[in-house]
C-alpha cells in the first residue's frame, strides 16, 4: 500500500484543482455566456476533506474578478496535509469550439485541461487525466467542479496506477 505523504497529497489535489484549466483561446462570448460567468464573481470559501490513507480537513479561499474581455479571472489558496497550494487562472466561454473553458496556474508545477458546460442554471467542469506525480507514479485523475448559483463544489478521484491506492476529496463552496 502506497503511503501518501503530505507533499504526495498536495500535488494530487493540486492536479485536480488546476485541471480546471486550459489554455483559453479568444472568446467572443455572446451576453448569456458573459451573464452567467460574471454570476460568479465574487469571494469563495470551502471547508472539506480528503480521505487516502488518512483522513485530513481541506479548507479553501477563492476569489473570482472581472478580467478581460469577456473572461474571469480567479485566484486561491487550499490548505491540506501541512501544504498550502495556490492557484490562479481564467474562466472563458470560447464561441470557436462552443464551449466554456479555463486556464490555470498553481504552485505545484501542475497544468491540465478541462471543459465546461452549462447545465441548467450553472455550470459543470469534468476532466480525466492522467500524469505523473513528483516521483514519477502514474496517476489517473477524475474531477468535476460544479457552479450554481450561490454554490459551488469540487469533487475528485486519484488513482495511483500501479497500486491502486486512491485520495477522493469533496470540498464545497459558499460566498
């Protein structure tokens, strides 16, 4: 059985938090994809927990900002297993490929992509992956970000490939 280190949970939950992005292309969303973007400007707190080989409390900050054009942009801090883990990126609907996207930065070198789509009044990113983690280990990764309303949740899987062991982490949102 794999023994998650503080550092080794840090960078699969940062994977999961960044893979909420991609690098945005030009949007030239029309006003109902820029109306339901701006919907979540604003300040975020979570408060959730992640359970591997332990069980450990997530407490989260994120801020979302008009950035621009027709683009947020969003930056926060999570605090898990002793690591703090930044993040930073841009929220876009890209008309070219129909679709909402986003772009992310974080501090734990880690760069992924997901897509967005509107379902009822909000909006829903999913993303499957895999990458190495910082010793190299394969890791499948499964993440949805839902945002409705005055609500939002992060809920993720990561697989460790060769032995199976896994973290899951829900962690929701409020303003």
């Amino acid at each position: 059985m794999t023994h998650f280190g503080p550092v080794s949970r840090a960078l699969a939950f940062a994977a999961v938090v960044v893979s909420t992005g991609i690098a945005v292309a030009p949007a030239y969303a029309g006003p109902a994809e820029v109306a339901l973007l701006k919907s979540y400007i604003g300040e975020w707190r979570g408060r959730g927990t992640l359970v591997g080989a332990a069980t450990e409390s997530v407490v989260c900050r994120l801020s979302l900002t008009q950035g621009n054009q027709e683009k947020i942009n969003y930056s926060g801090r999570c605090t898990l297993a002793g690591t703090n883990l930044s993040v930073a990126g841009t929220i876009a609907y890209v008309d070219a490929s129909r679709r909402y996207e986003a772009a992310m930065t974080s501090n734990a070198t880690f760069s992924g992509i997901a897509v967005g789509q509107k379902r009822g009044g909000g909006l829903v990113f999913n993303l499957r992956e895999r990458t190495p983690d910082e010793e190299g280990k394969e890791m499948n990764i499964s993440s949805q970000i839902a945002l409705n309303d005055d609500s939002m949740s992060v809920s993720f899987e990561v697989v460790y490939v060769e032995s199976g062991d896994s973290l899951t982490a829900q962690v929701p949102f409020t303003r």
